[in-house]
C-alpha cells in the first residue's frame, strides 16, 4: 500500500492523478478463514485491524451485506466524548477518544477528528446534580472534564439563548477535547488499514446462517456460499438480534430507527458541540458550513432506516428555543439509522453460548465515539478469550444483576 503523504499528492498533481491505488482490495471469498467478522462497520473493521495490529491474526475476512460504512457508521452525527459516570464505561470510551487524537497518523488517512469541545447543557436542576457528579467521577477516572457556568456557556456558544422559554441554562458539562471527526473516513481508514495487511474485505455479501458442530462454531452460510472460520465475530449493531438468532441464543437487546438531518450550509457560527438533553435535541456545524442536527428515537421498535416528520418537528422545536437563529434554516435533508439499545444503555462485548462465537453490539445511539476502543476491546478478547476493557460488558451482567447504567449519559441520542 502507498503512504498517502503531501509528496504523494504533489507527484499525482504532476502526472493528473493517474496514479492513486485503490484504497482497498475487492476480492473473491475464500472457503475458510481464522477469523470471520461480520459487518463492515467501524466496530467490525476496528476489530479486525486490531485483531492483526496487536494479535498478528491477519487471516481475516470482514463480511458485509451492503456496502462498509453504510450502516450506521456513515449515519451518525459523528459525535465523540468520554464523559460517561459508570468506570468502564468512562475506561473504554476514554481508550476510544484517545485512540482518534491519533488515528491520521495511525492509520495514515485524514479522519478530520477535530477537538473542538462538547457541551451538556444542564437545564434543570436535576441535571446540574447529575452534571455535577458526572465530573466528580470523571476527575476520578483521569477523564478531563469540568462543570461550566452560563456565563462560560454563552461564551463558548454565542448564538446560544441562556433563558429558554421552558429551561434556562443553568450551566454544562464541557470536555474540551471531545469533538467530532468524519465518519465514512474513520471507516475506509480502518478498511484501507486492514486491506493492507492482507485481510479480505467482502462487500455485498449477506450472512444468512451461522453453522456450527458440538456447539463450536464452524462458519457462517453467505449469499455468495459458505464460508468456514475459526471464530466468527458478530458486529452488526441494529441486525445483532437477527444474527443471534442465527447462532442459534437471544440477545437482550431492542432495534429501533434514530434519525437525524442537516441544514443548508451557513458561514462559521459555532465551533463547540452542544448537546441539550432536556428539550432533546443536539447541533454542530460541518466543515461545509451545515448545521449537523441530531433527533431522538422511534418510541417502538422497527427496521425503517429513514426518517420521520413527527421527529424533525420535535427535534427543531427544540434546537429553536435553543438556537432562536436557526428558525431561518432551510433543512436539507434527513436520514435514520437502525440502533441496537440494551436495557442498561451500556454495550454488550461478549463471548455468546456458541464456542469461537462473540458478540459485539448494544452501542444504541452512542457508539461511534467508541469505534477505536471497541475494536480494540473486542480483539483482545476474540484473541485470548479476555480483555479487561470489555470484561465489565459482557452478557453475563443481565443474568447476574450487574448493569451498568448510563442511561443519563446516554440520555440525548448522540
Ligand atoms: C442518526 C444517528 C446519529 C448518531 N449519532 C452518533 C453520534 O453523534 N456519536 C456517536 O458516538 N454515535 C452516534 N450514533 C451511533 C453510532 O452510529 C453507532 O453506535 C455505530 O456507528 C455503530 O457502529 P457499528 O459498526 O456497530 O454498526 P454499523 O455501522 O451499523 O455496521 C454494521 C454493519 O453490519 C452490516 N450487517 C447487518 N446485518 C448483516 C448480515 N446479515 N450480513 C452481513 N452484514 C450485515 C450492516 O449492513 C452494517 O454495515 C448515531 C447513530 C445514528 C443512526
């Protein structure tokens, strides 16, 4: 693979960019490999880089039934934070953001992460306890956060009304090294990564079967044939309960639509992200210049990836009393993505009751902030059977009582 760098682009400026590679192989299934991961996700391409970045396992076929990226990955509003109350969540979504300060360089392709700093509006004073204690933990933990006034807020935000017709601000979670970053590129960066190393990367290819023998897993059954392996890693997020089902368990998890949508492109306005829990909503502002909006979830369950009128109109209620400036957008589009929610808000990072089989989902609304750690969770655990940063994850905590609660972290889909 040729290393992207400004002498790659002045050589192809010379010669009228005939020369750039493609940025990963398209090859034909093979029969067997070690490890199949199935979706091409970020979580299922992170693994399999990690698997061969740290594990040397580099037999390898990422499985995708459309195109990688195009689930959730290249839906989402592309925001990453760490502060999160629970320990290991704060563990694992803090190795995550620390892993994106880094990933251009790791990975030799400009995933844009911008550090730019997220705010959590605390708008009653339930929240302003919450908010508060959240920082506490996270000073505990090593995970830079502070509780911020109004004064600061509207410092920060200066497009932001301090008295909202229903809540005033009255102050906000900052961390000042959360951010956003560009999502299709966080997943060809671990895709171009992986191709790299010699693992096969498999575009439309449906799983339809997982096969197994003396409850050891032998392979999965595809649109494009059977295909053996050693271990097979699940990482389809909203499709994790049909995959279960496959394999033959059930999962403790709920699949619904959450959408989001964007605006026309404006000049430069804000430069944080804010998110505002209590009247639910959340914005930022693209490098185009579009205000990037986030919505909430279906009330019920459904497969639907599109969005629905009834949200918008909630959701740009609610940034208007916010934001009175953005009453005068125009909105360009809108689009859903299917999200696997747990009853705990916490993702699941397992082995399943199917030997070589494990399981990673449950990030619900929040998990592109977690695609490096996660990936790196979950092949520490597919190569050695544990992982102290998914330990506290796994499917044993709903049988044993142990959740973990971020449902307040969590409680803005973001
Ligand atoms: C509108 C929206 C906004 C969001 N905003 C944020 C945000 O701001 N910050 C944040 O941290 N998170 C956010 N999220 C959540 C985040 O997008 C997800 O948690 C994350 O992208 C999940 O990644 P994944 O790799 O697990 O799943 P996906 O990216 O969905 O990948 C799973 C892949 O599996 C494939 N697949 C499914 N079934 C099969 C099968 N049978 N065979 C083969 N392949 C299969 C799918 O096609 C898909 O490509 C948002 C999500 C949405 C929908």
């Amino acid at each position: 693979m040729r290393r992207y760098s400004a002498f790659a682009i002045a050589r192809e400026a010379a010669r009228h960019h005939r020369g750039w590679e493609r940025a990963w192989a398209s090859p034909e299934p093979r029969k067997r490999y070690d490890v199949v991961i199935v979706g091409a996700g970020g979580h299922g391409l992170a693994t399999a880089y990690w698997l061969g970045k740290n594990h040397g396992i580099t037999d390898v076929a990422v499985i995708e039934k459309g195109w990688l990226g195009g689930g959730n990955t290249g839906r989402n509003t592309t925001i990453i934070r760490s502060n999160y109350l629970q320990d290991p969540s704060a563990a694992i979504y803090e190795k995550a953001r620390s892993l994106y300060e880094t990933m251009s360089q790791d990975l030799n392709m400009n995933v844009m992460f911008s550090p730019r700093g997220v705010i959590m509006l605390a708008q009653t004073e339930h929240e302003v306890r919450g908010y508060r204690r959240t920082a506490m933990a996270n000073a505990q933990q090593g995970v830079a956060t502070e509780f911020i006034s109004p004064a600061r807020v509207k410092e920060l935000v200066p497009i932001i009304s301090l008295d909202g017709p229903r809540y005033p601000v009255l102050g906000g979670l900052w961390q000042a090294r959360g951010g956003t970053a560009r999502h299709d590129a966080v997943a060809w960066a671990y895709a171009r990564a992986c191709s790299a190393m010699g693992m096969h990367i498999i575009q439309k290819c449906e799983v339809t079967g997982v096969t197994s023998e003396n409850g050891q897993v032998t392979g999965v059954e595809t649109s494009r044939g059977h295909i053996g392996c050693g271990k097979l890693g699940m990482v389809v997020a909203g499709h994790a309960g049909q995959l279960a089902e496959m394999a033959g368990f059930r999962l403790p998890i709920e699949a619904v639509a959450l959408q989001a949508l964007v605006s026309e492109p404006i000049k430069p306005c804000m430069d944080v992200v804010v998110m505002a829990n209590t009247v639910h909503g959340y914005m930022s502002q693209s490098d185009k210049g579009e205000m990037v909006i986030g919505g909430g979830t279906d009330g019920f369950n459904n497969f639907t990836q599109r969005g629905s009128f009834h949200h918008i109109e909630e959701t740009v209620r609610a940034l208007v009393e916010t934001f009175p400036m953005i009453s005068r957008l125009k909105m360009l589009r809108q689009w859903g993505g299917i999200v696997d929610m747990t009853g705990d808000r916490s993702p699941i990072i397992s082995a399943t009751p199917l030997g070589g089989c494990y399981v990673n989902c449950g990030w619900g609304t929040g998990g592109f902030k977690a695609i490096p750690g996660s990936g790196w969770a979950m092949a520490e655990l597919m190569a050695k059977g544990d992982s102290p940063l998914a330990r506290a994850f796994s499917l044993s905590r709903f049988r044993e009582g142990r959740f973990i609660d971020e449902s307040v972290a969590a409680g803005v889909a973001h």
